[in-house]
C-alpha cells in the first residue's frame, strides 16, 4: 500500500494504490481515494487523522485488503496457478481470465462479401414484414448467396471472402461456375442476374468506404434477354374453352385464364381480394387495383367480362372465402404443375407457366392497340423499358 507521489495533483492530492504481488509478478490497483503526501503513514500504510477523511479513507483501505484476499482464496481454488492480474481482474467487477476480442479482425468480419450479403438480407427481410418489398424477391436475394458461397468453395477454396480481396475477374469467374461448373447449372439470364445482385452487394462497400471502388462494375449484366414468346390468342381459346374434368386442373384453367387477361403475377392474383376491386370514372367501371408486390407500383385494370364471369363462379369457393381472395390460387409450385399437364392435354408444343400469362396479357393489349404507357401502368412496371420487351405484332397484323 503507497501513494503515488509522481501521480499528484496540483491540489497536492496524491492516489493511494495497492500493489498485489504473486510468485514474483505484480499489478498496481487504484484505490480510488486520494490524500495529500504529509498526511500519509508510511510505516503504518494509513492516512493520519490529520486528514479531515481519514475514518473513510482507512476504511476503504482496509475493506480492500480483506477482498483482496478473498478473491485470491477464491480464484487458488478454481485455477491451478493464479496471477496478480486475475485477483485485478474480479476485484475490479471482470472475468479473471479476460478474452481479447481482436478488433481488427472483427472489423474485417464486417467487411466480408458474405456478411454484407448478410446484412443486406436482414433489412431486407425488415421491409419484407412491413410489407414494403415481396417474400419473392427475399428468396431469390438468399439464393443468390447460396450461390455465391457455393462458388467461393470451388473456385477459391474459402468460406468467405473480403471485399478488398474481390479481383476484377471475379465476375467472370462466377459466371463460368453458375453456367459451366456449377452441380445445377443455370442459364445466362438467371446467370446474369445472380451477378447484378452481387455488384449491387459489393457496391455497398463502396459506399461505407471498404473499398473504392467496385471491382466488378464493369461486367455487363445486360444484353441478350431470354425471348418468352406470349401464347397466341387462339392458344388461350383453347385452353378457355377445355373441359378437364378435374377440378383442380379447371381451378389452374381459370386462374391462367384470369393473368392472362389482367397481366397480374403469381403472388398478386393470390393476393387478389374484394378489396381490390374499385369503381372507376363517371360510369363507375369495376376495375382491379392493387399495389405489385414486386414493384411496389400500382397496377389498375378493368375487369374485362370474362374476368367478371371468373369472379362471379368462385366467390363462394371455400378457399376464396378462407383467404378473402378473388381466385382459388394453389402454391406456385403446385399451379405451375398443373400447367404442365393442362398444356400436354390441349396439345401445345410449349410449357406454360404463370409468368407466360403475363406476357401473354401485354401482348393481347399492344395489339389492341393500347398504348405501351397504359400497357405499362397495367404491369405495374417502373419503367417503361421494361414493357417494351414485351411487346409483339402479331402476324395477321402484318
């Protein structure tokens, strides 16, 4: 027990401090009280009465030695050796054996192509719960971090990689794996797509300062897209006007009858509602007006009659009534299983499939002449570029 005289305070106070030695090895422990040097005992390790605090400040001299020695009698029977550090440790509230976290290496952890992938998921499965972005396109944003780790694996032999570390052939690189390499491959639209979703990952670290600037950026993922030719308009008759004689597969009927001519997808026709059925104009036309789930863009068609006469069948459906839905929409997978089979049964030479419907829509309306804009507004796309992929004449027009 000492004051450190060097310590003092232009006050004259000086910190009182206990040196604990083990073995050798020794650590110092502020007391936490302060006195002015003459009033300190040294002989006694004490602080005179002189001192208007000495009651207190000898007390707490005092309650520290006996902790001291019980928190060294304590740690003697949980660990075979002890230091003076560790007896530091408890005394002042911490493990004995403390755990350094390496900061660094933390920092570095953030910094990872993987963890930022993390990241991005986590606020987007945030805005996918406040209904601002669709469980869709949550899924597709996870698989494409599937991906990506399962590349990482192959191609470098790393779970993770830091995007200091990213080279400007990375994405090349993945797109020999995804179309070449890879156990299932995919084909270069899909590819492609795998791709923007990660520079757009990377970019973020452009962004906290990680890196400056995308390694990646120049890797075109435009250019050729993959051509889904719409089902021509006597196609669609033909699967109207079949009777399958299963029930299941004329509720897939009719509701592949239904996308085809309002130009929903899959996830807004099953979140299709009562709801969203709006009197529209002077005449009060019924229109279907609901937020795209993908978009977040508004889209507004009219009810053409047909669509009338769906709407009317299967309001008393039992699945419409569970759901407060306007069409007994099944799962995705199970609806696109159903088209397959509806498709041999009519005999046509192509695989349908919910997304089809949807180009099949715009297209009856660009060759009804509607303009590309409304076409456009109808899709629920955010961009008009978009639509005009879309877009078709039809041979007798020519």
């Amino acid at each position: 027990m000492w004051i450190q005289r060097s310590k003092a305070k232009v006050s004259g106070f000086a910190p009182i401090s206990i040196r604990v030695t083990i073995d050798g090895a020794d650590t110092e422990i502020s007391l936490g009280e302060k006195v002015e040097p003459r009033y300190w005992d040294v002989k006694g390790k004490s602080v005179d009465k002189d001192d208007t605090n000495y009651k207190k400040k000898n007390r707490k001299i005092t309650e520290a030695l006996v902790d001291l020695e019980r928190y060294f009698d304590s740690l003697a029977l949980q660990h075979d050796f002890v230091t003076p550090q560790m007896v530091k440790n408890v005394y002042n509230g911490k493990p004995a054996i403390e755990i350094k976290v390496d900061h660094e290496k933390v920092e570095r952890a953030k910094t990872t192509l993987l963890n930022c992938f993390d990241e991005f998921i986590e606020r987007f499965e945030k805005l996918v719960k406040s209904k601002k972005r669709s469980d869709g396109t949550l899924r597709h944003w996870r698989s494409t971090k599937r991906k990506v780790k399962s590349f990482l694996i192959f191609k470098y032999k790393l779970e993770d990689i830091s995007l200091k570390d990213i080279s400007p052939t990375f994405g090349d690189e993945f797109y020999d794996y995804l179309t070449i390499d890879a156990e299932k491959t995919v084909e270069d639209p899909t590819a492609k797509n795998n791709i923007k979703k990660t520079k757009q990952i990377i970019k973020t670290g452009v962004k906290k300062q990680i890196i400056p600037s995308n390694p990646i950026a120049n890797f075109t993922c435009g250019g050729d897209q993959k051509d889904v030719p719409p089902l021509e308009y006597h196609e669609v008759l033909k699967i109207y006007n079949k009777d399958f004689g299963i029930e299941r597969l004329n509720e897939i009927r009719d509701s592949f009858i239904f996308q085809c001519f309002t130009g929903f997808a899959y996830q807004d026709i099953y979140a299709l509602s009562p709801e969203n059925i709006a009197l529209v104009g002077l005449v009060k036309e019924r229109w279907l007006i609901k937020d795209r789930g993908k978009t977040e863009v508004s889209e507004q068609v009219p009810i053409l009659p047909i669509i009338d006469e769906l709407i009317e069948k299967y309001k008393d459906h039992p699945k419409c009534r569970a759901r407060n839905s306007l069409m007994p929409i099944d799962s995705n997978s199970n609806y696109n299983g159903y088209l397959k089979e509806i498709a041999v049964i009519c005999g046509l030479n192509r695989e349908l499939n919910t997304h089809l419907a949807r180009h099949t829509f715009a297209d009856i309306m660009l060759n009804l002449g509607v303009p590309l804009e409304d076409v456009s507004k109808m899709l629920g796309h955010k961009s008009i570029r978009t639509t005009q992929r879309y877009c078709r004449v039809f041979p007798s027009n020519i």
